[in-house]
C-alpha cells in the first residue's frame, strides 16, 4: 500500500494520489511489485536497497548514494492476535533532495500518528523535519513498551520469591526474550543514528542537529534501560532455576530418608518370615513383637532425623 502525505500550514496531510513532485512523504507499507518497480524508476532507487527494507531481519545500517541516502531502522511491529510479544521490523527511510520515502512490511503507525503523543506540536516545513520526526516516532514507540516492564520485572520478582514462583516461567521469559529483542534493536539503530551527519541529502541548520543530538541521547538512555532491565530478568532467571533445583534437592532428600526409615522393618518383617528357628516362635503375641520392635526402629530414625534437621 502507497501513502502520499504533503504540507500544508506545517501539518501533513494525506493526498489520493497525484504526481510524486507534489508530496514530501511517501508511505510504502507491505508494497506491491508494481509499488516497487514505480519507485524504482521514478526515484531510481536500488530495487536491492527496497528489498533490504523489506527484509525481517534486515540490521540498522546508513548508506549514501549519489541520489539519496538510506537509514535503516529497527521499530515496534504489533500483532494484533498477540500484542504481549514484543518483535521488530526494518523501516527504511529515504531521503532523495526532494522527498521523503518509508519503505516498511507493517504498519505500526500512520501518518496522523507522527506527533500525536508530543505536546508541542512541530511544523513540518521541508524534508529533515519530517525525517527527525520519523526517528522519535519510531523510538517514542519503543519507549512506550519499555516504560511498563519495570512494573511487570518487580511483579514477576515477587512472584518468584513467594510461593507462585511456578507461575511465572512463563512471562518471565517472553518478557526476557523481549528485552534481548529490543536491546539489540535499539544498539543497531544507536550506531546507525550516530551516523546521520554523513548523510548528504540532509540540509541540517544548527537548530536541526541539536534536535538530532537530543533524539540520539534519547536513544542511549533506553538502550541503558534495556539493558539494565535485561541484566535484572536475567538474575531472576537464574534465581528461579535454583530456586527450583533446591526444591528438587529437598524432594529427593525427603524421598531417601523416608525410604531409609521403611528398610529397617520390612528387613524385620522379612526375618521373621524366613523358616527357620528364630524368637517368638511358639509365642502367641509373636506378631505383635514385631510390629512393636518395627515401630520402635521407625520413630527411633524418625527422631534421630529430625534432630539432624533432615526432615
């Protein structure tokens, strides 16, 4: 699908479509072959940069042409059917000296979303305002997912210290997982942004690269977060399992001690089974003996566990 959004009193608009020459921002998401081959003859653009773009595990990267420059990106991508688990995209973002194009497989915002969770509003008067935009959006995104995992990592922590911590293996590790994900996606895209002064299709004012600078440190800080996170979810994990080996420990001690009290009287009972002369014999109470002398050896090793603190 192809968006064309223009100016107009510094705000985008979305057009139907119309000339190219027209627009400031092309919108390509999950595009068609004819979608491709349109802009590869109108913008001659690398039909391998656009597939790049479209590729799921394309990494964050900055490359110059003598016609347009390429960054691209990691962003959020949301999936309706599982919107807890976290995964990523590449979204290519071209800048030729007129224009603006996004090349994406989903679409996880629109073009009215771009400044809907900034108060003061910018005004979009020429293409790098549009492209610094398209940065924080994608990060203002990310941010939004891992601003609530603190609340979810000391949930999941209580979890594990009390008894429920069975219940939690779970989300533990899709949310582990997630950290990873988003950690990685945000160094890529770090190394990437750092890089955006080389870019030659960008015309950036001194206003413009502060704003670059702050969007850029913005990034590092959840890089930072991530990463702390991830570091956190990690020691749970690894709390967690030995929690459960402990556990497994007791079990199997609790098993062989109980196993060493039943030995002794099934080791009586098996004696006085046997047919030879042995004690008792003739005795009527005989069978009573021996469940008495049976019952004394049972609480003798159940005691002398117990003040061993063994069970």
């Amino acid at each position: 699908m192809m968006r064309l959004y223009r100016t107009e009193k510094g705000e985008l608009k979305e057009v139907e479509k119309t000339g190219f020459k027209e627009v400031l921002w092309i919108d390509l998401v999950a595009p068609s072959p004819e979608e491709v081959e349109t802009l590869h003859k109108e913008f001659d653009i690398s039909l391998q940069d656009l597939a790049d773009c479209l590729d799921p595990n394309e990494r964050s990267r900055v490359d110059i042409d003598e016609k347009y420059d390429l960054l691209v990106l990691r962003s959020l991508l949301t999936d309706e059917r599982s919107p807890d688990r976290i995964q990523t995209m590449p979204i290519g973002i071209i800048v030729t000296p007129k224009h603006v194009i996004t090349v994406r497989i989903g679409a996880s915002f629109h073009g009215h979303e771009i400044t809907s969770d900034l108060k003061k509003k910018p005004h979009f008067d020429c293409k790098e305002d549009l492209f610094l935009s398209l940065i924080r959006k994608v990060h203002r995104d990310i941010e939004r997912t891992v601003r609530p995992m603190e609340r979810k990592i000391s949930s999941i922590q209580d979890m594990n210290l009390g008894a429920n911590s069975a219940t939690m293996a779970n989300s533990a590790f899709a949310l582990s997982n997630g950290l990873i994900l988003l950690n990685t996606s945000l160094l890529s895209n770090l190394n990437a942004i750092s890089m955006i002064s080389r870019m030659r299709q960008l015309k950036m004012t001194k206003d413009k690269l502060d704003l670059a600078e702050d969007i850029e440190n913005d990034v590092a800080q959840l890089y930072e977060m991530t990463t702390i996170y991830r570091e956190i979810m990690s020691n749970i994990l690894t709390a967690y399992e030995s929690a459960i080996s402990n556990n497994l420990s007791s079990i199997m001690k609790t098993l062989t001690t109980i196993s060493l009290i039943l030995i002794l009287p099934t080791l009586i009972a098996s004696l006085f089974g046997m047919n030879v002369e042995l004690p008792f014999k003739d005795d009527p109470n005989a069978f009573l003996y021996v469940i008495g002398i049976s019952s004394i050896c049972v609480i003798g090793l159940w005691v002398l566990f117990r003040m061993k603190k063994i069970l």
